[in-house]
C-alpha cells in the first residue's frame, strides 16, 4: 500500500484527483482548511486644537486550501510498473506547474504600465520591453502546456492500468 497527500488551492482540486485516480490512487480524504488573516493599521492625525484622532484599517486576507490524502493498493493492478515513467512526468509537470502558477499574478503585475516598463527596463533594459512581454506572455502559454500535458499522461496512464481480475 503506498500513501500520498497533497494540499492543493480551492480552484481545481477535482481536476487533480480525477488526474490521480487514473493512475490508481484513490482519494481516502478530503478536508478543506480556511485561514484568515486579520490585519488592523492604526493612524493617527492631530487636528488644530490638539486633539489625536487615531482611525484603525482593518484588513482580512483568505486563503482557502484543499487537503488530499491518497491510498494505492499495489497489489490491485496487473502492470502498475508500466505506468511509473507517466507518473514521474506527471508528477514533475505537476511541480513545475504549481511553481509557475504561483510566479504568474506577479509576472502580471508587471504589465501594468508605472510598475512594467520600470522592472523590465532594469531587468532587460529599455529598448528590448518587447522580450519582457514576451517573458510574461511565454510563463502563461508555459503554465498552460504544463497543465495540458497533466492531463494527457493522466489519460494515457488510465487506458494501460489494469486492475487484476478476481
């Protein structure tokens, strides 16, 4: 029996078990953690009389993750070796994809015009703004085809995995 847990965000958790499923895991459980975060800013003015008026901001933040816990009987399948090189690209895919997935709000960020043309001068200089577009623009289309190739190896390894007969 081999064991495997996750912690994947809200947004695609069902693409992610489906995807392991066809490589024989099968979900044992699914639990889902919130966190808030509560930030209070204090600021303070002194108007003309003398008098402090402190105003507090208070800000909260969420984050919402999916906890995925796994289980495979490999006694269950007949050829379970056959499908352990699609499970290392997936998995590496897999690792790489939440990698850049993470790296892309940032990386569009930079397009915004007072805070893009800035970083991308300094990181490839003025004249060459159109490689940085193209930097961006290449993690998006990157982050796409990673995802796309999840979900082929998924789909091969589910048409060779064979369960043993009774």
């Amino acid at each position: 029996m081999q064991q495997k847990s996750l912690v994947v965000r809200k947004i695609g958790w069902q693409r992610v078990v489906r995807n392991l499923s066809r490589f024989g895991w099968e979900l044992s459980d699914a639990v889902q953690h919130t966190q808030t975060q509560t930030k209070t800013k204090y600021s303070g003015t002194v108007d003309s009389w003398g008098t402090v008026n402190i105003t507090p901001s208070t800000t909260k933040k969420k984050k919402v993750r999916i906890h995925l816990d796994f289980v495979r009987y490999d006694e269950d399948f007949e050829n379970l070796s056959s499908v352990s090189l699609l499970e290392f690209f997936y998995n590496l895919f897999f690792i790489i994809r939440s990698i850049v997935g993470t790296l892309l709000p940032f990386t569009f960020i930079m397009l915004i015009p007072p805070i893009g043309p800035l970083i991308g001068g300094l990181l490839f200089g003025e004249e060459n703004w159109s490689l940085f577009i193209a930097v961006v623009l290449g993690c998006l289309l990157g982050w796409a085809v990673l995802m796309i190739l999840e979900n082929v190896f998924s789909r091969i390894a589910g048409k060779i995995l064979k369960l043993k007969s009774n």
